[in-house]
C-alpha cells in the first residue's frame, strides 16, 4: 500500500462505507446524489432538495 494508485481508491471506499453507516445511525442526515441538499428540514425555512420534483 506504498502506491498512492492503490491507496487512493481504498480511501474513497472507507469514506463512502463510513459515511453510509453513519446516516443508518442517523448521527449525520441523509443528503442528495445530485444537489447534495437534505431531504428534509432540519430548523424552519431550510432549503431542501427539489431533484425529485
């Protein structure tokens, strides 16, 4: 794991797998693909996602 070629990807995998997790445990609120918005509203008058629509 010298190569920053390999290590890179092994990275991005273990960010993406511990973000995932932590979502499930709902410690950090799930977010859009697209517009990386929430989904819902946190505190009055926050802008949310309106990919969907």
């Amino acid at each position: 794991m010298n190569s920053p070629v390999v290590a890179l990807p092994y990275l991005i995998l273990w960010i993406a797998l511990m973000r995932a997790l932590l979502v499930s445990a709902a410690i950090l609120p799930a977010t859009c693909a697209r517009c990386g918005l929430r989904f819902e509203r946190a505190e009055l008058g926050e802008t949310v996602c309106s990919c969907r629509r």
